[in-house]
C-alpha cells in the first residue's frame, strides 16, 4: 500500500515564524505591527468567516509595509537563510520519512523562507507548496510608500485584540476590539486596497486555509493515491482545513505543538521538543496504516513500541533522547480536548518562545 507523508514546516519542522521575525526585523515595531495583524486574521477567519479570506491572509497584508521600508527579494531570502531555527533531529527526521515514502511541504511561508529550509534539510523544493512572489516585481510610488509607513505606525499604535471564545459575530467583542477591527477594515480594504499597493492583495495568494486543503488534494493526486493514505502534521489555525480533509478523508492527522485550532481538529496531540516522534509515527504509519497505528499511539509506551515493528534505528534514538519518560503523545478525544488544548499551547510557548507561541 502506497503512502505520503505531509507535513507544515514552521511549528513541526523549525521553530520559526518566519514573516513575524522578518516584519520584526525589517519595519520598526513591526513585533506588534504582525501579532496585531495576526490577530485580526484570526477574526477574519475563524469568527467573522468573511468571504473570500483564508487563514494565512496575514502574509499578504503585510506585504506592502515590507516594500514601504525597502525589502527586497534578496534581503528577505538572506535574512531567511540566517536566521532559519530546526526543531531539534528535524534533519534526521526528514531524511528517515523520505526514505519511507514521498513526503510534501505545505505552509504558509514565503518561498524565500522555504527555500532556505529545503537547502538546509536537502528536501527538493518541487514538493513544497508556499506562498510563492516576488517583492521586486512591485514597484510603489514614494507617496504611497510614505503613507504605508504612516498606516503601519497607526497599526503598531493600536491596542491588541481580544477575543472571546464564544465569539461568533464582531457584536459579541468588547467595544475597543470592534473599534480596532473596524479601523483595520478601513486601512485594508477601503484605502491600501485602492491605492497602487492593492495589487499585492488581489495577486499574492498565502498557501493557507482552503489553499492548504487543495494543496494536499494535488499532491494525492500527483501520486496517484487516495486521501486515506496521507498523513497530514499541522499546528495552527492555517492546517484547520488540511486536517478536516484528511481526518473526514481517512487519513491521518497529527498536532505537533498545536495550539487550539490545531489539537481540535487533529487526531492524534504531540508535545515534544524533539521531531523524533514525528518520525517514529511516520514510519508506524507507513508500515502498519492507520487503525493499527492508532493501537500502538493509545498503549504509548516503551513496551509497545518494542514490540511494533519500528526500525532499530529510531528506537534507539527515542529511548536515548528519553530514556526515563517518553514526551506526551495522546490520542485527542472529546473529554481530554481541553485539557491537551492548554498543555500544548503553554508547551508550544515553551519550544517556539512566547512571541511566536502565542500567533494564530
């Protein structure tokens, strides 16, 4: 039986939110500027469902204040390639799972980002899919990159947005959170949207949402397979729709570090510092598919694995990296959902640091 592996890269794969710490680095305050555009996404997205937004949309919207201050092409792929950040044995555990079978990338990321990954992992970067466009094709005037700059000091000024977890219309946030979304709404879609800068928005489409679900769609196709015969690994409101289509699909789906988007739609929730795990699950799963796989995950423990007919080489590896207690791994149900919901977003601050931690 022939099976893929898919994973997203930044949360399973490296530590980085890769256009957060570009924003951070290249548009002054742009730490708030991205988490408070972040948030407004997740608003979007997940309770006002507006249409024709996807989760993700985060990476195009900032895309004018990159060229506002001067980003470039080059200077976004050398500060990518810089600063790239594994989860620990990512390198092993990638080159172990290619071995096993094909194996795709999709994420959000820049393609700047996800080349400098593929170099790094030797992972061909034909079986990625990515936020794929150029800065320098965009050419904004000097008026316009002035007012970008004034809109981004505006956005960076604002107060952060809460929001309720019971919230299902803009009616149910507290009124400073309406007042900033709407402000938002403004900046966005009726003045940068109809400023030269706009094309941005309707050109550049983020791999995120209904785009990552696709994206796994083509790559069963490509290889000639059905939905039940992938994995999926996700950890963030972006991998909702990817983990749905797999989950109703058949297939498999795993959180690694998620925060709550991604261990209520998952299947299966890893908390561990270490991909080796991802591994040992990949290789579980492309030997015994998923009914017998989920056998071996829900009697987690040294003994079981023993006995499964995991390669002698990621045993070891397991058990020297936790030789008194292996890192949590649950299968995620109705009653324990909540629970894993705050351990692995607290776990994921923890691995990723608070700042990127705590994004959508």
């Amino acid at each position: 039986m022939k099976r893929i592996f898919i994973t997203d890269c930044e949360g399973p794969i490296s530590k980085n939110d890769n256009a957060f710490e570009a924003t951070a680095h290249f548009v002054p305050n742009g730490n708030k500027l991205f988490t408070l555009i972040s948030k407004y996404d997740d608003v979007l997205a997940d309770v006002l469902k507006k249409p024709g937004y996807n989760a993700g949309d985060t990476l195009k919207l900032i895309l004018p204040f990159f060229k506002a201050y001067g980003v470039t092409d080059r200077s976004l792929c050398a500060f990518s390639a810089e600063n790239l950040l594994l989860i620990a044995d990512s390198r092993e555990t990638v080159k172990h799972v290619k071995r096993l079978m094909d194996s795709f990338i999709v994420s959000t990321s820049y393609e700047h980002y996800i080349k400098a990954l593929c170099n790094e992992l030797d992972f061909p970067f034909e079986n990625t899919y990515c936020t794929r466009f150029s800065l320098d094709k965009y050419l904004f005037s000097e008026r316009e990159s002035s007012q970008l700059r004034e809109f981004a000091t505006e956005i960076a000024q604002m107060p952060m947005i809460s929001i309720p977890s019971t919230a299902k219309s803009l009616e149910d946030f507290l009124e400073q959170d309406q007042e900033t979304v709407k402000q938002l709404d403004s900046i966005f879609w009726q003045q940068i949207s109809r400023m030269g800068a706009g094309i941005v928005f309707r050109v550049v489409k983020p791999i995120g949402g209904l785009q990552k679900a696709e994206a796994i769609k083509n790559a069963a196709q490509k290889m000639a397979i059905k939905l039940s015969d992938v994995l999926y690994v996700g950890d963030s409101i972006t991998d909702v729709e990817a983990l749905k289509l797999v989950r109703e699909g058949g297939g498999l789906t795993l959180s690694f570090n998620g925060n709550q988007y991604a261990v209520k739609n998952a299947e299966v929730a890893v908390l561990a510092e270490n991909s080796v795990v991802t591994a040992v699950i990949a290789e579980l799963w492309c030997k015994l598919g998923k009914q017998e796989t989920l056998q071996v995950l829900e009697n987690w423990s040294p003994a079981t694995l023993k006995k499964s007919p995991l390669s002698k080489t990621v045993l070891e590896r397991l058990f020297m990296l936790y030789p008194a207690q292996l890192p949590k791994l649950q299968i995620v149900t109705p009653q324990n959902m909540e629970t894993l919901v705050r351990e692995s977003s607290a776990f994921r601050k923890k691995v990723r640091g608070e700042s990127v931690g705590r994004l959508g």
